[in-house]
C-alpha cells in the first residue's frame, strides 16, 4: 500500500559511482528520464508489497519547466543545513491495515521555483535560516491547488481512489491531473525477464479502464478511471537520448508524459494506446475556491459497476472504521487539538512504510545485463555489507531523506509504531 518512496533518486542504492557520491551521480534532472533499478518515487503513492504496480499522482500547472512527479529537495552541498525537502505535503489519516489512508499536497500555482531555492540556500551559511518554498513567494494570496489524496480498500484487491482537487487561489487557474499506473523496470537487468504489460480497454458499462498483466501478479488488474480522459501510455524506461545522446532501446521512454505536456511533443507517447506506464490525462480549469473530484479504481479480477452509490459508502465506512480505531488509542481526556494532531502523527507513522529493496552483493557487483560497476566501489560505502539482502517493507524514518540502510533508526520508532500497529512493530 503506502509503500512507494517520495525519492529514489539520489539514494545510495541507485549510485554506481567510482567515488560514492550519490548525489552527483544521479541528480533530480534525471529522475524523471531514468529508470531506477531498486525502487520507485511518486507523490503520495501506493505499491503492492513488492512494488511490482505502482500509482502516484503528478501534476502540471502550465507555468512549471517539469512535470511534478515526485518530491523535490537540495542535496546536502545544497543545502545551507544539508539535505532538504523543499515541498509541503502532509500525511493526514491511515489504518494500520490500510484500509483507509488521506495525504495531502499543496501545489503553487507559480512555477516552482527550483534553481532559486538551491541557489539562495547556496549563498546562505549554516548560521542563517534556510531559504523555504513559502519564502519564495509561490504561495503568495493562496494561489495554490490543494490536492487531496484518499484511498479506500472494498476488498483485499480492490482499492478506491479519491482525487481531490481545490483551487485556494482567487482566480481560475488550470491544472493538469494525471493519475499515473505504471509497473516496477525489473526487465531491464537479467536476461530473459518477462515484461509485464498495460494497455487501453472499456468495461461493459463504457468506462474508460486500464488492464495491468505482470508476470509476477495474479490475474489481469484494471484501473477504472471516471469520466473521459485521454489515455498517455509509454514504457518505463531510461530516455538514454536525452541523458547520454545515444539511441534509445524503445521508441518511448519514462519522460513521455513531461514532454508531452510540458515541451508539447505529442510523438512522445504510444499511440498504440499501450506499453508498462500510462496516465489518464485530466486537464482542469478551476475558478478560485472551485473544486474537482476524479475517482479512480484498481481491481483485481472481473469488475463492474466501479462509480456507483457504493463508491462514495465504501469511503463512509472506511473512514467510520478508522474513527473507531483510533478512538481506542488516543485518550480520551487530550483537547479535540491535541488528538488531531496525535491521530496525524501515528497516521504519518502507517504511512512511512517503504518497501525497500537491497542485494549489496548485486549492487557492488552489478547486474547482468548492464556494464560493471568502477573498481573503486569495491573500496567504497557498504563495501563490507556482503550479508545484506533485503526485499520487504520497513518503516522508514522519512521517505523523501532515508538514502542508506540505517538500522539505528528503525529501534526507536517501533515504540511510537507500537501504539498503531503492533505486530509490524515486532517485525
């Protein structure tokens, strides 16, 4: 569920450097043209348990120079007091079982401004404050899109999605929403892997659904998608044109949907309506405190019926579920103020759960199918952690600034963890 990382680029399992430095290796400019080889990033996103099939959220508000699809931060030389996330986000609401989980972003309306926040925090030195978004002015007048995130579970492989969007600003202003399904790179480093597939089809009733096949998963999924957007589908794969300057394997590549929003290149994506990432593509225009709602669906197995008068009861008695839970958690006696924000804290807790994927054996020596890692990494970090594989979910002090396995941090934070959810705690 909650399993996908805010970042992937950057961390140290992504780096195959000569001298370590992951920051420099793969910068946030490639993130959006490169596919990860150990894990996935999106705003506000679910995975399955081995984040096979992910779903995130990205947004383009027609001022930004990159589609928003994942969380932006400075690298620690950035950075006046090291690495920091410069986004705001919020995760509002969980149960342990994830049966209902809400998060929040809030979206400028400005273009972000990105080469500003790391040149200001540049100039600065460690004794001054930092130089945050909301320093910048893009938040000015509340010209901003709330955008509100909620899922609910109506059965173990059938999870309702609600995408809530308000324009707090006081004149219209456009958004492009696109919900993005896309499926885990595994193929590109062993020989002979499958590749597993999504492609366009329309439920009986004439809605607009997403069929999901991957080798590793039970059956066909589908991802249902109210009202009529436009379908964008590319691969996941590395744009190796736009990196490197060199051919590209497939003709499209990850960064697909930024160039064809953003630098309006329409071949960018499959017109065969086909390929291992997609997004329904809803462009809306909103008047100052105007809201829109999308409702999406992914299933597993035979569906119909996926936006009747049952969608919005599912939500209803998810969200009673979670009220009921955490009325026997928080005690009774704190101010309506304190338990908000105790229910936030433990929510953020279920939410801060990753799947994390280490093989330092394979990541010291490389993959097969790819060039071998520079000498030097033999001599490098976590040269001497040869007995670590690890292929689950652990709770993660934070999933935009984690870049390393730190077993120190995961000691503490089972006591809070133990309050909501305790048998992961033990895990």
């Amino acid at each position: 569920m909650p399993y996908l990382a805010e970042r992937q680029w950057g961390t140290v399992r992504e780096d195959y450097s000569a001298n370590g430095s992951a920051w420099d290796y793969f910068p946030h400019d490639h993130a959006r043209s490169r596919a990860y080889r150990w894990g996935e990033d999106g705003l506000l996103g679910i995975s399955d348990n081995h984040q096979r099939l992910c779903f995130a959220v990205a947004l383009w508000n027609e001022k930004n120079p990159i589609l928003k699809e994942r969380i932006f931060g400075l690298t620690g030389p950035q950075g006046n007091h090291g690495e920091d996330v410069k986004e705001y986000y919020f995760y509002l609401d969980s149960t342990p079982a994830h049966s209902y989980m809400k998060a929040l972003y809030k979206y400028p309306q400005a273009a972000f401004p990105y080469a500003r926040l790391a040149e200001e925090n540049g100039r600065r030195g460690r004794r001054k404050q930092e130089f945050e978004l909301l320093d910048a002015g893009v938040f000015d007048d509340n010209r901003y899109f709330d955008v509100e995130v909620e899922y609910a579970k109506a059965g173990t492989d059938d999870t309702l999605i609600r995408i809530t969007v308000v324009n707090r600003g006081p004149e219209c202003a456009p958004l492009h929403l696109l919900p993005t399904l896309w499926f885990r790179n595994t193929r590109s480093w062993d020989h002979g892997a499958q590749r597993p597939k999504l492609w366009k089809a329309n439920a009986a009733d004439g809605t607009t659904t997403i069929m999901a096949e991957h080798p590793e998963l039970p059956g066909a999924y589908r991802l249902a998608c109210s009202g009529e957007p436009e379908l964008l589908f590319t691969e996941n794969e590395t744009n190796f044109r736009r990196l490197y300057d060199s051919s590209n394997g497939q003709s499209h590549a990850k960064d697909a949907l930024h160039a064809y929003l953003v630098a309006g290149e329409r071949a960018a994506v499959n017109p065969n309506q086909g390929g291992t990432k997609v997004a329904p593509h809803y462009a809306l225009t909103l008047h100052g405190s105007e809201r829109a709602v999308i409702r999406l669906r992914l299933v597993g197995g035979e569906a119909g019926g996926f936006f009747g008068p049952a969608f919005d009861s599912v939500f209803r008695d998810r969200q009673r579920e979670a009220d009921e839970f955490y009325a026997t958690v928080i005690p009774v006696g704190l101010s309506a103020d304190a338990k908000s924000v105790m229910r936030q804290a433990l929510a953020g807790m279920l939410w801060s759960k990753q799947w994390y994927h280490y093989d330092v054996q394979r990541w010291l020596a490389g993959d097969p199918t790819q060039p071998p890692p520079a000498p030097e990494r033999a001599r490098g970090r976590n040269r001497e952690w040869m007995h670590l594989y690890n292929d689950d979910v652990i709770s993660m002090p934070d999933k935009w600034e984690y870049p390393w396995y730190a077993a120190w941090d995961l000691a503490f934070r089972t006591v809070t963890l133990a309050l909501v959810d305790p048998d992961f705690a033990k895990e």
